[in-house]
C-alpha cells in the first residue's frame, strides 16, 4: 500500500477485499488496483455463439468484501448485463459483502417523468441492480443527485471536479467564468466555481426542441475578455456544449474550455468538439474508455483511478467516503 499511503492490507486479512472487472473498462480497473495495491481478480467472461454471457469467477471469495469495477457505457446493454451476472456469480460464491463500482451509470437521463407514458430508467436500472444482489454502490457524478435515492441499498456518490480543478489549476487561466451549459446544470457550475477559487458564474439559457436536439439562446452573465469553462457531468453528441461555446465566442470570450466528467462521444460529437477555433481544450476523465479513433487534438484525459480508489479502500474500511470533499 506504498502507493496509497495507506497501511498494508496485510494489518487485516490480506485476501479480505477483492477487485473484479467487466470488459467495460478493463484499463481504469488495472489502474485503481495499482493504487490499492489489489491485483484484478481472474475471472472467465465469454460469449455462447447466440450472445448469451458466462462468467465464473477463479477464486474463492467466500467472506471477502468484493468490488466490482464496471461502467455502464456503450453497449450499454451488454455492459450492464454483464455487471449483473457478476453480481449474481459473487453472490452465489459466498462473497461477503457486493459493491458495485460504477464511474458512469447509464439510462441516468430519465431520471423523472416529463411526459405520460414513460419509464423512469434510472430507477428501473437501480432496481435490477438490488435484486441482481448488489449491497453496496459507488457511482461518480451521476447524472442527478436524486439518483441517490432510487437505491434501496447505501449509495456512496463522489465526484470527478476535483481531477478537473486540479488540472486546471495547472493552466495560466487568466480570469475565469465556470459557465452552465444549462439551467438545470447551475448547481454543479455552482460548487465547480466555488472550487476554483470563488470564480464568477454564468449561464446560458437553452431551449432544447428534441432529445440530443439544442438551441442556444442567451447568456446571463459577463464572459468578454474572460476564460470561459463549460462545465457538464457528460459530453454526448456535443451539441449543447458546443452551441454553448459558439455563443460565448459571439459574446466576446476570449478562451473556452469545456469539462466533462464522462466522455460518451457519441456520433458526430468528435467532428463537433475538434472543429478549429472553438475550444482550446476538452478535458474529460476516464470513467468511460475512449478508443485511439475517438482522440482529437483539443482533448485531455484525466485518470479518476486514485479517487476510486481511495473511496474503495475507505468503504472497505469503514470509514467517511464524503470527507474525501471537504
């Protein structure tokens, strides 16, 4: 436990906390196990040749606290069920308690009802993880805090914005504005500002006409002359942060950064984020894996493995995961 400055697993049973990963993230697994000290645990994942999953795991993990490291990013549905059928495999092999680690939930965006005649997926997911036989979840900037509360089971929730102050705090800035993409994202922009030394905030006024769908309108605030950081939990298609960017250009921003804890980049968001003259610089984390063909010149990705890391060597030890933030 050099790495981590923490006492060796070795003052308890060495065998007790375990680290398993899915094919989701095979990469930020490997790195929060370096930083516990805890290798990735074997494991057999294979297809049968009509898709169906199998899973075994290679050791025994009876009383052992086991944590699963799995986001649920595309395929979405394959990466799910595969943490579940883990789950499954953990619970039935005696395992003492199950914590899912998951850096990225997916079908976190319908997290209420806006129109008749839809599913709450954020809570359906949450549910099939209760009853897969989950105890315990880690998830990092969900998509909304009340997310939280759709668990039946403890939810230990934490956050990427420090891995991106921490890198900004590197860059001659100048004078900053942490800027919401949206209305519904002031909160965030709120605490992100209130880390990067108290810095002004403002917001751009969004109509959005469709899903993945938006138009910029306004901004409220002052952005003339100033670095302006686009701050979101996630970077989909791109086009609310890059409307958002064009219209601080128009208003006078002299830099626009834009950050994002999860990098789903899906289609055309890689020929939007690198359109020259837009964005100095992307900054996003690895909690979602981004393949060679989808880096662009203007992005930097963030290693979130040492904060996950840490929070899992707290829960094992049962101590505060919040006064990682304070």
């Amino acid at each position: 436990m050099e790495q981590s400055g923490h006492p060796p697993l070795t003052s308890h049973d060495p065998r007790r906390l375990r680290l398993f990963c899915g094919n989701a993230n095979p990469d930020l697994a490997r790195e929060i196990g370096a930083y516990l000290g805890v290798p990735d645990g074997p494991r057999v994942i294979k297809r049968f040749a009509d898709g169906e999953v199998y899973i075994q795991i290679q050791e025994s993990i009876r009383g052992c606290d086991v944590f699963l490291i799995q986001p649920t990013c595309a395929p979405v549905n394959d990466h799910l069920m595969e943490l579940m059928i883990m789950v499954d495999a953990c619970r039935r092999a005696s395992a003492r308690q199950i914590t899912a680690v998951i850096p990225y939930y997916g079908y976190a965006r319908a997290d209420r009802k806006t129109a008749g005649r839809e599913s709450i997926t954020a809570k359906l997911v949450a549910n099939l993880l209760v009853k897969s036989g989950v105890e315990r979840v880690l998830a990092m900037d969900l998509h909304s805090s009340q997310i939280q509360g759709y668990f039946d089971i403890p939810c230990d929730h934490i956050y990427g914005s420090p891995v991106l102050v921490d890198y900004l705090a590197t860059r001659d800035l100048g004078e900053v504005v942490v800027v919401s993409p949206d209305v519904g994202g002031v909160a965030r922009a709120r605490a992100f500002a209130k880390q990067m030394k108290d810095a002004p905030l403002a917001i751009i006024d969004k109509r959005r006409s469709g899903h993945n769908v938006a138009e910029s309108l306004t901004v409220i605030g002052d952005v003339a002359g100033k670095t302006a950081i686009l701050i979101d939990d996630m970077i989909d298609t791109g086009g609310t942060i890059c409307q958002g960017a064009r219209l601080l250009r128009s208003r006078g921003a002299a830099r626009v950064l834009a950050c994002a804890t999860h990098a789903v980049f899906s289609p055309p968001a890689i020929e939007r984020l690198s359109e020259p003259g837009l964005f100095e610089e992307v900054v996003v984390t690895n909690s979602i894996p981004l393949s060679p063909d989808l880096h662009f010149p203007q992005l930097r990705v963030l290693s979130v493995a040492n904060m996950l890391g840490e929070a899992i060597w707290r829960i094992h030890q049962e101590s505060s995961v919040s006064s990682m933030f304070r």
